[in-house]
C-alpha cells in the first residue's frame, strides 16, 4: 500500500494542526465490542485493594459492584471507543446498567472502520487505527468468504454473500447490528420468479431528460450490491428503508425495500447509470451523476405493492471551476441539519490521479438551480468518508479530537482487480494541508483473495 494517501496526497509542508499516529497499530488479543457484550456475567471481579477489616478483626471484601453508578458514568463518557466501553459494561450487570442508564448519556463513541470482510479497526482520538478484530457473523454466515459488507447506519451493518460464480449477482442479504447481534433478513438481490402481480411505472425526469423505470415483483433481477443506505434505524420497524445500489456487467441500478415487502422495488435509467453518491436526507433519496454532474431528487411513496418511487427531479448544479482539473469525485454528507457536497477535483500538473483541491459546499435546496455555498469550518465537526458511508461528527465532545478535519479512506465503489489503491488521507480546511492516514491498515488487508478491492465503511455506534 501507498505510505498514507498514495500519489494524490503529496504536500511540500507537513503541516502543524493534524495529529498523526506514530504507532503501527498493535494486535489485540482482547475480544472484540460485540464478544465482550455477549460475556456479560453476572458475577463480578473481586476488588484488589487491601480487604477492610470489621470490629472483630474479619476481613469484608468489597465488590466492584458496589463502585457508585453517578462514577461508572463519569467513566464511561471519557472512553471515546465502543470497544472499552464494551468491556466495561462486561464487568458485570451492576456497570452494565450503571453504563446503559447514566444520565445525562456520554457522548457517542468514535466510529470504526469496518473492511469488507467484517474485520474492523477503531479510530483513536490521536488519528491512529487500534488493531483489526472481526465482527461476528449471524448463524448460516460464519464460514463464508464471499460474505461482504456494503453499508451501515448507526450500529446496524448491511452483508450481502454472493451467489456461486459472481456473474449470478448476490444470493443474500441482510441487515446485521454489530453489538446485538439482531439480524433482519432482506429479500435475495438476485432472484429468478413469475410473479403475476408485478407492477411497473415509468416516470419523466422533471426539470430534465430521460425516464426512471421501476417494477416491483419483477420476473427476473439479477443485482450485485455495492453500497446501501437505510433512511433510520430498522428498530423504528416499518419506518426503516433500504436503498442501494446495484452494479453488475457494468449495468447499475437503484434497489429500495422497506420491512413487509417480498421484493425489491428495482429501478433503471440514465440518471442512475452514472451515479457518484447516494445519501437520504429529510425524507428524500438523493443521487449524484458523475456524468452530468446533477443532484437527483427521488420522492418515495407506498401503496399495495410496496415502495414506488413518485417523483424524479433534476437539480442543476454550477460547481466553482478549479484550474488543472480534468475530474472530479463527490460526496453526499448531511452536517447539522444541512446537506453537504465534498469535491475532490482531480488532475493538476502531476497527472489525473492527483488531487488539487478539496471543495465543501453546503447547498441550498430552497432554489432550482441550487445554490452551493463553499464553507472552510465544519462549527465543531469532524467528517469521515469511505465508498459505503459518509458521515459528520461531533469532534468538540472529546477534547482529544481536533475538528475541521476530513478523514478520507475513498477511491470509488468500483472493485476491479486492477483498481487502484484506496486514497488515505486527512484534509485540514482550515489551511488546507492533506496528510497520510490509517498506515496501519495495509493494502493486503483491503483485497480479496481474486485480488478485488474490499470497500470499507464508517461505522458509527449511537452508545
């Protein structure tokens, strides 16, 4: 692997403001947050301070149980990663209910970085990556290689597994949280059926060209995913949809189903073929096309058939010029209550794989076309970006944690075996230096054995 962020992170001046890690990443023997839950016992350890004595000179050895539940909260909001939490609440039930149930709740913990293969690392508040553990797979999954990880929200993972021979899309699907263990089974990706009820409709692109195609209960559907996105937790039930998008033999399409449904509801066209990003925000489906460089607006509806999608509008967009730029990567990231697009502009004199520029623009949705507004603080935040999930946080809440950085561990969605290397690398917007990023992780440990890139994910547990 490149030492940091290949040859698109290069700068002349190391800068000052960005902590970088200086170890290695250590393996770890202890389990993992999801184990460590799972061995919660009911007894706990006894204290290793010397023992009290009574008025009659018999020792009373203490619990640690008994360590006041206002003290474990304190505790466990100044452990900023999910793991050591996790331990903590393993002690016994006493800190496990001290832990769950302290008021005011500490803040959430630093997200982790979860590989393809459901190996994880977890961010410290250094900018180092803690050594890999695997998260458990459900029952029917455990032996299986071609299981990969394609999305997140919150705590929830979504796997698919592939059918035998890739050119048969996925055979299964499924949403996975990593510290329950509670598992919601999806409707195969890939299926071959006769429904008699299949439903179609077409739809005009408002404010564009080109029509949106969606069926629901299709004849046949043969899909690959390779990045899904959940509009809320899929505890709030029938609340919870799933988007996500398919790419196989070079076809791409949007897939949408929610709890109750037995199908996907598949949807092709122009706009989607050439997808960027992805992302919900307030209640609508957002697309970004490479192509025409537009932000495509996607209104869901229900009926007795399940999702449709109601309405698709095109949002022109006019992004600032950047001199030497021959491309241009974007991302879709909600930031307090506001949507944001992250630019990396490609090329320069060093060549098309070089990055020249890092733009966040926050956009007005008010106007057609929208209006971007490029920004130069996030007001406290930090942002992670992978190829599966884009994400703000919270920096200020842990005073280790420096903001106005972006953590990038991007390059695409796309996992050809020639691909390149990831980009890894931290972006200050304050002076706008870009530095190396999570060595620690190696190139090895982001290929498949056929030599395919693994997209990872930003990981974000709510406690």
């Amino acid at each position: 692997m490149d030492s940091g962020a290949g040859t698109s992170s290069k700068s002349p001046d190391p800068p000052r403001t960005v902590r970088l890690s200086r170890g290695r990443g250590v393996a770890s023997s202890r389990p993992s947050a999801a184990a460590a839950q799972a061995r919660c016992s009911t007894e706990c350890l006894p204290a290793p301070e010397p023992p009290q004595f009574d008025g009659g000179g018999e020792p009373q050895h203490r619990s640690w149980a008994d360590l006041p539940s206002d003290i474990l909260g304190v505790v466990a909001g100044r452990l900023p990663l999910a793991e050591e939490r996790a331990r903590l609440r393993s002690v016994c039930l006493a800190w496990r209910a001290a832990a769950l149930l302290h008021r005011p709740p500490p803040p959430p913990p630093l997200p982790l970085l979860v590989l393809s293969n459901f190996s994880f690392s977890g961010f410290c508040p250094d900018g180092a990556m803690t050594g890999e553990r695997r998260i458990p797979l459900p029952a029917g999954e455990l032996a299986a290689y071609d299981v990969r990880c394609v999305g997140s929200f919150e705590g929830w993972l979504v796997g698919v597994k592939l059918n035998k021979g890739r050119y048969f899309g996925d055979g299964r699907c499924f949403l996975m949280n990593a510290f329950s263990g509670d598992v919601v089974r999806l409707p195969p990706p890939s299926a071959a059926t006769h429904f008699v009820d299949a439903y179609s409709r077409s739809l005009p692109i408002i404010n564009g060209s080109g029509v949106v195609h969606c069926t629901v209960n299709a004849a046949q559907y043969v899909m690959s995913f390779c990045k899904v996105v959940l509009s809320s937790s899929p505890d709030s039930g029938s609340k919870c949809v799933v988007a996500a998008i398919s790419v196989h033999r070079s076809t791409a399409q949007l897939a949408l189903w929610r709890p109750g449904m037995t199908s996907w509801c598949v949807c092709h066209g122009g706009c989607i073929s050439k997808f960027s990003d992805i992302a919900f925000y307030q209640g609508k489906f957002y697309m970004f096309s490479k192509l025409t460089t537009n932000l495509f607006v996607f209104e869901i509806s229900e009926d007795d058939s399940g999702l449709m999608v109601s309405h698709v509008e095109r949002c022109v967009t006019k992004l600032p010029e950047v001199k030497d730029s021959y491309g241009q990567r974007w991302n879709i990231v909600e930031w307090h209550e506001k949507l944001l697009l992250v630019v990396t502009y490609l090329g320069g004199a060093k060549g098309w794989h070089n990055i020249c520029k890092i733009g966040v623009f926050e956009v007005d949705l008010s106007t057609n076309p929208f209006r971007f507004t490029e920004i130069n603080s996030l007001d406290g935040n930090c942002i992670f970006i992978s190829p599966c999930s884009s994400k703000s946080f919270r920096a200020y809440q842990y005073d280790e944690v420096e903001d106005d950085l972006i953590y990038f561990f991007d390059g695409g969605l796309y996992t050809s075996k020639n691909a390149p290397p990831f980009d890894k690398f931290v972006y200050n917007m304050r002076d706008g230096t870009m530095v190396p990023f999570a060595a620690e992780i190696s190139e090895g440990n982001l290929r498949a054995p056929d030599g395919r890139l693994m997209n990872p994910t930003w990981l974000f547990p709510s406690e």
